[in-house]
C-alpha cells in the first residue's frame, strides 16, 4: 500500500509540484534572511571601463551568481570540475549564470519605509486598521505632523496629530519624556505594533450588533473584513512597514550595451539608483549630528523615492526618465497587457512555428492543408535530425544540419516520411472563438505560401486578398493524439455557438451548384419535341458526355447539347423504381449525395444546402458528411467554370415604372410639404412622413427591380439574380442600390437625411449625391475600427468570468427548471419551440395533449431533433427544462443541465469548458456585428409599418385593452399593455372566447400588441377575413386622447413657465408647446362634465415636449385628440445600439433613459406632485396595500389613471433597470429578462446563439448573495459572498445549533465578478492588479488552483478536458498498471534465475 502511494506521489509531481498557492506580507526576517543573497550598499552597476559588475553594487556577482556559466569574476576557478566552489579571492560561487534570474537581494533602509500599496490603495489598510483616515495617515508618513503613539502623563490623545508648534507647545508643558510622538515609517510602524487585533475586533463586532444605521453598518463591515483577514491569517499588521526592500534579481532588470558604448537600462535600476542614494545619504546624515530639518526632508525623500520603486506616479508626481517619460515600476511590470501576467504567464512564445501568407488549395482534402517544404524542412527539423541519425545517414546533429541546409535528395525523402500522420495545427488572427486554430494533416508544396482548403475559411474567417497564418508543430505525443482526435478539421464543422454547420460552400460554389440544381429552362415540348425517358443516371450521363464513361475535366460547352440534350432540361428519369421528372443538371448532383437522403429534386440556394449538410450528418454521420463536403466543393468549381457565369452592365436592368414612382412620391412628399404649411402638422411629423414615404418607395422600387431581373430571356437567367438569389454574393439591399435607387442615407449621427439619393449605380451619382453618400462610407469604416476594439474587450471579459464553469459531474440531480416557450413578436413566430429546446434536458414528462397514451420525452431525457419536432408539432407552449442557471453542482455545472455538446450534437463530455465556449460564442458575432455596418454603405434601415393586415379568416378579440369609440366610429387603444387576437371562428361568443384566451384553452391564429394610440379599424368579437386591414398604426406622435365626453379647462398649463407659444416659421399659425420647467407646476387638461367646469370626470397629465390640439372651454368628445407627443426623430437601426447594449446588459449596468416598474400588483392612481417630481401610487384592491413612486414630470408615463398593473410591468418609458427586476420579481425572471434582451440583440442582426451560452455568463452574474442578517455565523453583514460559501456556512452553524443568517441575491456585472472571483490569480491578472495582490495579501488568501487561468499562470496543465480529474487519474492508473506489469515481470525473471 505504501509504495504505491509513493508510485502516486510521483505521478502526480510530473504533472504539478504543488497544488495550492498562499500570498502574505513579506516580514523583515523573510526578506532579510530567506530572500537575499546579500545587502547591496553601493549604486553603482558595471564598470564602465572592463563592463564587469562592481562589487557590492545592483549587479554584484558576489551577492547574484557569476555572469559566465562556471567562471567566477576573477577567472581563478574555469569549468564545470569547480562547481560549487566559493572563489577565496573575488567571493563568487562556481556555478550556472542562469542564478543571476533567480538570486535576490536586499537593501537595509536607515529608517523604517511605508509600503505604499498599503496605504494607498483603496481601502486603505493601515488606515482600517488604525481607524484613521487616507488623508491623516499622509500627513503622518510624509513628515508634516507628529503623531501621539502614547500619551503617557498629558492630557492628549493615542493617535492624534500635532503639526509642529503644537508639538513644541507640548514638549514645553510636559516635557520631552512624559509622551512619545513621532512622524514618519517609524510612527506608523509603532503604532502597528502596539495594535491589539483582537480586541479591535470584539470592539468592532459589538458596534456593529448595536448600529441601526445602515450607513454605518457598511462602513464598519468593511474595515472588520480587513481586521478579520490579519487575526485569521499569520500577517503582523506591521510588516505593512519596511525596514529592509528586497531587490530583484539583476537578469530580470538588465543593463545591454549598445553600439558606441551606450547602454540600455530597465527602469528599475534608475529607481533602485534612487533609494540606494537616498539611503547612504540619509545614514551619513544620522551618523553626524544634522539639523531635524534636513533630516526630515531626507526621509521623506527616502519615503517617496521607495514609493516610486513599488508604484511610481501613485503619490505625487511620477519619477520621469530620458526623454520625458515615467519610468516603469515594480507595479507597472504586473500590470497591464505589457505586465508580467498577461505578457509572460498568460501568453507565451512558442518555438517550431511559422506564417506565411494563404492562397487557396481547392485540390486539397478536408483534412489537408499545404505546407511550404521549405518552412516544413525548418519546422520538422529536430525530427528529420533523429530519423537520419536513426537510419545511420549522420552521426551527429552538425552533420544533419548541414545536410538538411545542402539539401540533399535523402532529407526530402525523410520529411515526406515524418510528415504523414503528424498533424499541424494552422491559426489565424484574431482567434475569437475555438475554430480559428484548427489540425490539418499537412501535404508538402512548391512555393511559400500555404494552401487551405476553401471550405474552412469560414471558420477562420479568412479570405485570400492577403490574409496571413500562423502554423504550430505539436511536439509531444499527447499534443499529436489531441490534434488528431480532436483538433482536424473534419471534426469542427459545426459552430459550437448554434451547433449550425460553418463548412458550408460558399462564392463560387454556391454559384455551381446553384447552377447546375436550377428550374429547367429548356422545355422539350415549347420547341416541338417530346420530354426524354432515360431509364436510369448511367444513360443520362451517357447523353450529357461523349463516350460511354464520365470525364471529370472540365468539358466544351458543346457537349452538353451536342448529343441533344441541355443541361437545364426537362427530362424524366426512372431512379430506384420511380420516373421522376428533374434535369440531368439534378442528376450530376445526386451523384454525389449519399443514397440515405434520397433524390434532391429542388433548386440548391446556400441555406438548403447548409440544412442539406446538417441533415446529411444526422443520417450518416460525420465521415460521410466531410466525404460530402469535399464532393460538394469539387462540383461547385467545375460547374462555376463550366457555366462561365459573367454580369454585364446591361444585367442592372433599371424597372420601367422607376419614373412614375418617383413622381408620385415627389407629389406625396409635397402633401406633407404643404400641411405642414397650414401648420397641421409639426416639423418632427412632416420629417418622419417623408421618411415613410421614401422609404416606402425604396422597398417597392427594390422589389420591382427584382422581379425584372428574376425573369428568364431565351431561357437564360440573370447573371445578378443567380449570384444573390443563390445566396453566393450580394444581397436585395446592394441590388436596390445598383439598378433601383440608393434611397435614403444617414448623418454620422444616425439622423436620416430626409432628401434621398434617386439615382444609383449604374445610372450614375450626381455631385452632391455623391457627397451626401460619403458621410456612410466614412462612418462604416471608422465604425469598424472603433468597435472592432470594443468587441475585443468585451470577449475578454466574458472569458474571465466565465473561465472555470466546466463540467464537473454527470448530474446534480437537481429538481429546479425553467420554462421555456417559442419567441413571437406580433403574430410572427421568431424563434420556433424546436430551436430553442433541442438539446435541452427536459424536466418533466410529456404527453400529447389530450393523449396522456402518449409520451413525447420522458423526464431526464435529452431532446433529438426529432422529439423537438414532435413536440413543436403537438401545439405544446411551453415546456420545463433543466438549464445552467438552476444547477446546483458545487463546482461547474453538470452535463444534464447543459444538454448536447453543439459541435457534435452529442452529450457534453466532463471536462468540457463550457464557460469558455459561452463567452466566445457571444464574443465572436460581436466582432462580426461591428464590421457589418459597412457593407451597406451608410445607407439608412429603418423599419416602418403603418398598418397591420390578418393573414387569415376568424373572429378578432380585444384582450387587456382600453378602448373608446371615435368621431368616425373607429376605436382608439388608450393603455400600453394589450393585444388584438384572431381566433378560429367556432360560432362562440365574444365573453367565451375571452375567457379561453386568458385560461390558455384556445390558441389565437394571430396576435398582435398593440400600443396606446392605434386606431383599430373592426369592432371587438366581429369577423375578418384574410388581407383585411383591421388596425392603423400612428408612428410619428404618441396621442393623447380623451376617454370621456366634457369641457376643457387647462390646469398648470401657464404661458412662460410650463408653456409656450411658438410661432410656426413656415406657416405662421401660433402653436402651444408644453416646455420643461422647475417649479411646482403639474401641466394637465382637466375634463368637466358641463360648460360651468363643476363636476370633475378626467385629468389628462401633458409631458414636457407635447404639443396641444384643443382650445380652453372647448367641448371634447370621446376619441378626440388632446395633444400629442412627437416620437424623436426615427435614427437608423445599426449595431451602435447592439453592442454597447449587450455590454451594458453583461455589466449590469443602469440605463441612461431607466424606466419605473411596479413593485405590486394593483391599479394606477396619482397623488399630485412634490419637487418636480409626479406621484404615482399603485393600489393593490384586496389587501389595501399601496406603492408610491415619484416619476420626474419629463418622463413619458404609459399608464394612466385606473389602468391594472402587474408586478414588475413598465410605468414609463425606457430600458428597465436589471436590479429593480431582481429585487421586485425575484432572480428567475431576472435570468429571463437578460437572456431574452441579449438575444434580442443578436437576433435583431441574424445571429443564431444558443440559450445555454448566455445563461451560463447570467449564472456568473448572480452567484454571490448579500448578507441582511449574519445570525450565528462568522459571516459579515453586507458582505457579499458566494452562494457555495453561505450555504456552507449555514450548514456548519445549524449543526452547531447556531441561528443561519439571512442573505438576498445580488447581481453583478461581469467585470466586478471576474474580480471577486475566488481565485486571486486570476483576478489579479484581469484588472486591478495592485488592488487585488494587496487584498489577498492581507488576508493571506490561498489559491487552489481549480481554474483555468491559475494553472496556465503556474504552468500546470489546465484542469479541463484531457487534464481534467478523471483523465488524469485513468492515465495515473495507466501508467501505475504499467509500472506493476514491469515489475511483475523482473520479480518473475529473478524467480527464473
């Protein structure tokens, strides 16, 4: 048993040396006696005559090591046979020169030194600690006040300053002896000393018990934290003082001489020059009898010179160097991208790689890449070098090298040799996500470029206009098993992110296939022949190609006709006993397509051929598919060139009806010219409508044009309608752009520029079109600059808080789920059901409704994509799933509530980072998103639908609506929240089909939301009928009308204060604005039911900006307008909004605009208004409970007086804050709202990501809890604490018999999380470096090592994958089983003798 533990131990030491890290303050006798090597009293470096080290100086070779491998400094002891051996004449040992980066020393100060980390950063320690303030502690330790360290017989304080002529008043009162008061280190470090830790805390804790406010009880939560970590951890709070600094070693701070006898230096050695100097000057000055005044200004001197050494600019100005420039600190070598985390331990150069450019290899396999033979003779050097000495060719290494430099005929043999079965791993930058670095068994080429195959160029993201790519040799076997098995190509063909294929043909592929799968054009019979019968593929063949067999070069056109037969063709077919009616275009292409799919006989645009694919790997798997592709990629070439496709200019046919439409909308835009005239409308109104027309005009002339170019002429197509109809290049925007109109452009500020640009392309642009076009351009291209950056900076942030959620276990076991439902918007289905569940575990049984026989998935089970079809098929709303969010594994997640691993559609393995996979799945589109913007050119897309049509027969229901009957009999919604349904006419009445709607028992054919202010057009229970028009839509103005019939009488609306009249420039008529104002007003129209203004029935409250359309003591009827609020100008819908908005919502971030919800269930009412400020109370009718909120008079409200709200439902306009949601709703439908908002985002652009990969970064949001009531537990209250850790805590207290404590969940945003993570390394080298190291310091945190990024900082293997636990102890056990065999065997063979 002992030996094999031993056995154990030894495994486990090859792979890691230790398997936690603690960090603590340095003590005096640490430095002094562990660290150094030696004290360093001199300042000097080399010598600047012989460039040897001076004795006793920073580069000492005595006290750091010899600067030549077995050499001391005199030259007395040369060679390895001294080793070890102290020279008795310069005192240098006899050893490596590599010491000289490992050896340290120290320089013993002349008076004690604050660490300024410690006072400094915020909190400040020694100010916790000693209770005193940042700004006292300055005063203190830069000499400019005494401080009482102990009172004695006077009348003073512990702890309080005196400036100098208080303390020379004291001194003369009690005399010098009777207090001690000192400044400086020196003071600061007695009273450090003299600090009872333990007493403090019982102090502290006492005060806190007895604190009502909840201000206070913050504060002093804080600073008992900081005193806990120094009594639970073995740091004295006086070794925040120094008495000694160590010195790094001199081959990390070098000194290079330069050409014409210059040298280069680290900065470091400026700054250790500084406080050696200061140093031997102020212990000169102590040894002699010196003014106080000039000893003190020598200390601080001393002070700030070591304070520039550790952080340098941190206090006072910063230390600068040649040429202007701060010099770089101890602190600035840890910090930053250039810092010694993310530079040398995160990052590292790696040997046996190369780049080159990239040219396309569409010869190559799916597996292949070509690799230069020159590069490949460099980067498989060390291999040819053993395989040559192995087959006795060379003898030494020299003679190989030489060889391989000559060239000779037997090295390219051994490197064709080598290279079979050794894959190289081929990345290109940027590397968002995990599918651009990718293994390619590598075939060896002339030239010096390397050759990738054009299918993975999606995955890279790479073209050939210049693109340029890194390869790696993987060295080890491991690393080779890895590539092979889990890198290759073939097996990433699927985007982990959607678990869509990424290898899907694209460009001229896709124009190929395209081609040769397109309608028949040629008709036998239209030209007086008959439609040919072949009786199978083989005879087909036979009549496209001459001769009885296949040629697959590339043929003359001729003979696809010459043997009288097109290959666009109608032609029947008999294929597996059927006669099917295709073309011998279709029939070349099932050539290639695996018999399980069964005959394709339908035009092949790129999203069929990418489901074609998926398909595929469902059926047949993933040899086939990659077979499939490399087919595919073979026929698209070949029929591209053979179709010899080429666009003309005369292919941009301009639609004939262009002028009309034009004209037309000239007359239109002048309508809204001319009301605007009369003053009927606003300024905002008419822009917004000619905007609608224009763009109206756009979409009709785009649609036109294509329908002209769809047309076939002599049964040929388009060459422009095959490239965007295929899906190859281009798309119906570009298209408008060339044959239609440019349409309207946008500002650099997103406004849209009303007068748009009518011609296009292929007419020409006039001057000035030309110039308003060229605010787009520019914009796109500094656009993509900008965020290209911004994107970046968000994945990073993603990955570090997501960086250690892997699978830990199979199952949590866990019982918690959510729902999930298909995402409509209006009656149009988003995202099916299907989408969103396949792959999920369920949590629930589930049954065919009405047929409880039959079960669809069992509870545990993981959706296939065909029980997510049955199930979408059986009408289900909604289903119960287990999901990331609700796993309870301790560490991780666990593999069932992730589900399928996306990539391979198999369930996720242990091991797995999946915390990775999320924050690149979300980071990468966002990098994709932010260049999309300029491929449209600027050009404006705005959305506009001023009416809503039904798409189908049935009986239209109002639910949750608020309605009034017009002037013209039409009925005006007055409340936000509600919608109009279409239910299938079953003969019901209107009261049934409610109450089926709200109980869910019906499901409506249609549904649309519709806001306050549309007209709708047909009456609550009527029949419609399909294409009928049954709502209008205002878009320019948000109304404000009445609901009852009455007289007006203006209430606060006061000319000059909450009101004025502007004149309209254009029309002269007078309008009445309501304008933002201080004070006391409250601007409403009050509706009185007679003439005489005595009976109250309706107050309409008017917001700043609205412009009012009735007259004082004017007779209103119900539906009539009151004012209205001019929407703001309509800006384009672009990106700008979608990625600021997707890191606002990851940061948890309160939106600018935020809006008010309401904390109960009740209805509206208003109390009149206080500061500025409208109350707004929410009643709850059964329980009597009431809900103020005080809403700023310039806020929009959406309800109004009498309206039933829910919980957690908007009161105003704008973005709701996501800490309002969590702490009115609860965390479940927080989890809802930020997953829902951020694929919003996505979904708005086109991007498909899955659920599971936001949730995971939701989930890293809200794993911490903030303590309400600590009970009996050693937790703090305020503090913020894992749920692990609090539940943990709770447990050990309960069995204890203890009181748990109470805590409330907390949402954080990611960077504040990935910086309260538990690991300090990690955090340390995200942000905040100093801040981060000085917390754990003082706490004298431990590091487990359990994430990733710890374990590539410490150089392990990373706890993930093949070095997750359970590999690593099948391989321990492998090779334990191993080790037993040989010894079994010698055991036997000793027997034997």
């Amino acid at each position: 048993m002992f030996g094999e533990g031993s056995r154990d131990n030894a495994a486990l030491s090859k792979e890691r040396l230790f398997d936690k890290l603690e960090i603590g303050i340095a003590s005096d006798i640490t430095i002094r006696d562990k660290w150094s090597c030696g004290e360093i009293k001199k300042p000097e470096t080399i010598n600047y005559r012989t460039f040897k080290p001076e004795k006793g100086g920073l580069f000492c070779e005595k006290i750091f090591g010899p600067t030549k491998d077995w050499e001391c400094c005199c030259g007395k002891y040369k060679k390895i046979k001294h080793k070890g051996i102290v020279c008795d004449r310069c005192g240098v040992e006899v050893t490596l020169s590599k010491v000289r980066r490992e050896r340290m020393a120290h320089i013993e100060l002349a008076v004690p030194i604050v660490h300024i980390w410690f006072f400094k950063t915020t909190p400040s320690r020694i100010g916790n600690v000693l209770g005193m303030t940042a700004s006292d502690l300055e005063r203190i330790i830069y000499y400019e006040e005494y401080v009482v360290i102990d009172p004695g017989k006077t009348d003073l304080n512990k702890k309080q300053l005196l400036n100098d002529a208080q303390y020379r008043e004291v001194v003369e009162k009690w005399g010098k002896d009777s207090f001690v008061a000192k400044m400086g280190g020196e003071a600061i470090y007695d009273l450090l000393k003299s600090e009872d830790l333990q007493s403090l805390l019982k102090e502290l804790k006492d005060r806190l018990r007895k604190t009502k406010s909840q201000q206070a009880r913050m504060k002093l939560a804080k600073r008992l934290k900081i005193i806990e970590g120094f009594v639970s951890s073995s740091n004295n709070p006086e070794w925040m003082v120094l008495k000694s600094i160590p010195v790094v070693p001199p081959d990390l701070r070098p000194l290079v001489p330069l050409d014409g006898g210059r040298f280069a230096t680290s900065d470091l050695n400026d700054l250790y020059r500084r406080v050696i100097n200061r140093n031997n000057r102020l212990k000169a000055i102590l040894r002699l009898k010196t003014p106080e005044v000039i000893v003190r200004n020598e200390k601080r001197m001393l002070q700030e010179a070591v304070d520039a050494l550790f952080d340098n600019g941190r206090h006072g100005h910063p230390v600068m160097g040649a040429g202007n420039r701060p010099l770089k600190s101890l602190s600035e070598m840890l910090k930053g991208k250039n810092g010694r985390f993310r530079q040398n331990l995160l990052g590292k150069r790696v040997d046996y790689s190369g780049r080159s450019v990239i040219i396309v290899g569409p010869e190559l396999k799916f597996n292949q890449c070509g690799l230069p033979k020159e590069m490949a003779l460099e980067l498989f050097e060390p291999f040819i070098i053993k395989r040559l000495k192995d087959q006795g060719s060379v003898y030494t290494i020299r003679s190989a090298k030489k060889m391989i430099q000559r060239g000779a005929p037997e090295v390219w043999d051994v490197l064709e040799e080598i290279i079979k079965g050794h894959p190289v791993l081929l990345n290109r930058a940027p590397t968002l996500h995990r599918l651009g670095i990718q293994a390619f068994e590598p075939v060896l080429i002339e030239g010096k470029a390397i050759r990738v195959h054009p299918l993975v160029c999606a995955a890279f993201n790479a073209d050939f206009d210049g693109d340029q790519m890194a390869v790696h040799v993987p060295l080890s076997i491991e690393a080779q098993l890895e590539a092979k098995v889990l890198m290759m190509a073939p097996d990433n063909i699927f985007l982990p992110s959607s678990g869509k294929p990424v290898a899907t043909p694209s460009k001229d592929m896709t124009l190929g296939i395209y081609y040769l799968m397109a309608d028949p054009t040629y008709f036998p019979e239209d030209h007086g022949g008959k439609i040919k019968i072949f009786k199978d593929v083989a005879e087909v063949l036979r009549a496209l190609y001459a001769g009885g067999f296949l040629d697959d070069r590339i043929d003359n056109r001729r003979d696809e006709t010459g043997r009288g037969i097109h290959i666009h063709e109608k032609i029947k077919v008999r294929i597996d006993g059927q006669i099917i009616e295709t073309t011998p275009g279709r029939v070349l292409f099932n050539r290639i397509v695996p018999k399980e799919l069964g005959f394709q006989n339908y035009s092949m645009p790129s999203k069929r051929i990418s489901e074609l694919i998926l398909q595929c790997y469902k059926k047949v798997g993933l040899e086939a598919t990659v077979r499939f592709l490399d087919d595919l990629k073979d026929l698209g070439f070949i029929q591209a060139t053979k179709a010899a496709i080429s666009m003309g200019l005369k292919d941009v046919r301009i639609p004939e009806i262009k002028s009309d439409i034009l004209k037309e909308a000239y007359d239109k835009v002048a309508v809204v010219k001319k009301q605007y005239d009369d003053g009927i409308i606003t300024d905002g109104e008419r822009h917004s409508k000619t905007i609608s027309i224009w763009t109206e005009v756009s979409e009709s002339l785009s649609d036109a044009l294509y329908v002209e170019i769809s047309k076939q002429t002599k049964s040929k197509h388009n060459p422009l309608y095959l490239m965007i109809d295929s899906g190859a290049r281009g798309n119906k925007s570009q298209l408008k752009q060339l044959g239609a109109l440019r349409g309207l452009m946008a500002k650099p500020n997103g406004a849209i520029i009303e007068s748009p640009i009518t011609s296009n392309f292929r007419e020409g642009l006039t001057v000035l079109e030309y110039s308003i076009s060229s605010h787009g351009a520019r914009k796109g291209l500094a656009d993509t600059a900008l965020k290209t950056a911004d994107s970046g900076y968000l994945t990073r942030r993603l990955v570090d808080v997501a960086q250690d959620v892997i699978i830990t276990e199979k199952d949590c076991g866990t019982l918690n789920h959510i729902e999930i439902s298909a995402i409509r918007q209006g009656s149009e289905e988003l995202l099916p059901l299907k989408d969103r569940i396949y792959g999920r575990t369920v949590a629930e049984d589930i049954y065919q409704p009405g047929d409880k026989s039959k079960l669809l998935a069992k509870n545990g089970d993981v959706i296939t994509s065909a029980q997510a079809e049955l199930i979408d098929d059986a009408g289900i709303e909604s289903i119960k799933i287990r999901s990331t969010l609700t796993c309870e594994s301790r560490r991780g997640v666990c593999a069932k509530c992730y589900g399928l691993n996306l990539a391979n559609g198999r369930l996720i393995g242990l091991g797995e980072a999946v915390g990775i996979i999320a924050a690149q799945s979300i980071g990468e589109p966002g990098t994709q998103l932010t260049m999309r913007t300029f491929h449209l050119g600027g050009i404006a897309a705005t959305s506009s639908t001023p009416e809503i049509v039904t798409d189908c027969d049935g009986v239209l229901v109002y639910m949750d609506l608020r309605v009034v009957v017009g002037q013209d009999g039409n009925h005006l919604v007055l409340n936000k929240k509600g919608a109009i349904h279409v239910v299938r006419d079953e003969g019901r009445s209107l009261e049934e089909y409610k109450k089926l709607l709200s109980t869910k028992s019906i499901e409506s054919l249609e549904t649309y939301p519709v806001e306050l202010g549309v007209k709708i057009l047909v009456g609550d229970g009527e029949k419609v009928s399909a294409g009928q028009r049954i709502a209008e839509v205002e878009l320019h103005n948000i109304p404000i009308i009445c609901d009852k019939p009455g007289f007006v009488k203006y209430e606060d609306l006061v000319e000059g204060i909450s009101t004025e009249k502007v004149v309209n420039k254009n029309t002269g008529l007078v309008e009445l604005i309501v304008k933002q104002h201080r004070g006391e007003l409250h601007p409403q129209i009050a509706i009185y039911s007679d003439a005489g203004l005595t009976e109250l029935v309706g107050t309409y409250a008017i917001p700043s900006g609205a412009i009012i359309s009735v007259e004082e003591n004017q007779k209103v009827d119900p539906g009539m307008l009151l004012a209205r609020l001019p929407r703001g100008a309509i800006k384009t819908k672009d990106i700008t909004g979608g990625l600021p908005r997707v890191a606002e919502l990851v940061e948890a971030r309160k939106p600018e605009d935020a809006a008010d919800i309401a904390k109960i269930d009740g209805v509206v009412d208003f109390k009149g208004i206080q500061k500025n400020k409208r109350i707004l109370v929410v009643r709850d009718e059964i329980t009597g409970m009431e809900e103020e909120h005080l809403i700023p008079l310039t806020k929009h409200l959406i309800v109004q007086r009498g309206d039933t709200v829910m919980k957690g439902q908007q009161l105003t306009d704008g973005l709701v804050v996501p800490h309002e949601i969590l702490e009115i709703c609860g965390v479940r439908e927080l989890q809802k709202y930020l997953v829902n908002e951020v694929q919003e985002v996505y979904r708005l652009q086109g991007v498909d990501i899955n659920d599971k990969h936001i949730e995971i970064i939701v989930r890293q949001m809200l794993q911490k809890v903030r303590i309400t009531d600590p009970g009996d537990t050693t937790l703090l209250f305020g503090e913020e604490v894992n749920k692990k850790e609090f539940y943990e805590e709770n447990r050990r207290t309960e069995e204890d018999g203890g009181k748990p404590a109470q805590a409330v969940p907390v949402l954080l945003g990611i960077t504040k999380a990935s910086l309260g993570t538990e690991s300090f390394i990690s955090a340390a080298s995200f942000q905040d470096t100093t801040r981060v190291l000085t917390e754990a310091a003082c706490s004298s945190k431990t590091d487990y090592l359990l994430g990733f990024k710890e374990n590539v900082i410490m150089g392990h293997m990373i706890p993930g994958g093949t070095g997750f636990d359970t590999h690593k102890r099948i391989k321990q056990y492998l090779e334990k089983e191993q080790e037993d065999l040989v010894f079994d065997f010698v055991s036997e063979s000793e027997c034997a003798c």
